[in-house]
C-alpha cells in the first residue's frame, strides 16, 4: 500500500499572543500583505525599530515591532485570501502554519533565539 504524505499528521504548536510580530515572522516566516496575499519570507533585516521584509517573490516591507498591527492580527488569525503564486509556498509550510495557533494563556514565548533583538521589548 502507498502511503498517503497528505494524511501525515502535524504537530499543533501554540505560541503566546503577547509574542512581537518581529518574533513570529521569524518563526513562521510568512507575511500576510495588506491585499490578503499570503507572502512567503525571505529575509527579515532589522533596522533599529523597524524591519525589512524581502519575500521569495521580491517584495519588500518596512515594518514596526507591534503586536496590534493590522499584520499581527491577521497573521494570528490566519487571514488571509490567497497565497502568493510568485513565492511558492511549499503545502508543508502552510499545513504547519495551519496547525499553529496563538493563545493569551498556552503556548511558547519564544525567547530562545540566537536573534535576541527580535524578542525586544
Ligand atoms: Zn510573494
């Protein structure tokens, strides 16, 4: 018998709403741009207060370290209408994304990085 890789299951994870937006983007490495287009992350380059967005299909964002942006929001809510076709987001990534959830009393801080100043304040 074939194996299925779609009925592979993944792993919840739960990350704390309280973390930065800086921090999950590292984490989840997709940006949710104003039109509803799901974009997949490249780079993310820290300017002091601000970040630069570079995503797979050469967009790029100037962003601040909030977690009650418009961008916060929708990329805990997972809002969004469409993936970008440009960036080719592989199934893997949107299923482990699917499978993450963010909530005020469960789930990782995300404090243990290499990249401390994307944690701040
Ligand atoms: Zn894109």
């Amino acid at each position: 018998m074939v194996e299925n890789i779609n009925t592979k299951r993944v792993a919840k994870r739960y990350y704390r709403k309280k973390n930065t937006l800086f921090s999950l983007l590292d984490k989840i490495k997709l940006w949710p741009s104003r039109t509803g287009r799901l974009h997949g992350l490249k780079t993310i380059e820290l300017k002091g207060e601000i970040a630069t967005l570079t995503t797979h299909c050469g967009e790029t964002y100037s962003i601040r370290n909030s977690r009650n942006s418009r961008a916060a929001r929708w990329l805990r809510n997972k809002f969004y209408s469409c993936t970008c076709s440009k960036c080719r987001i592989p199934d893997w990534k949107l299923e482990k994304y699917g499978q993450t959830f963010f909530s005020r009393a469960y789930g990782s801080f995300l404090k243990k990085s290499t990249r401390e100043e994307y944690y701040a304040p």
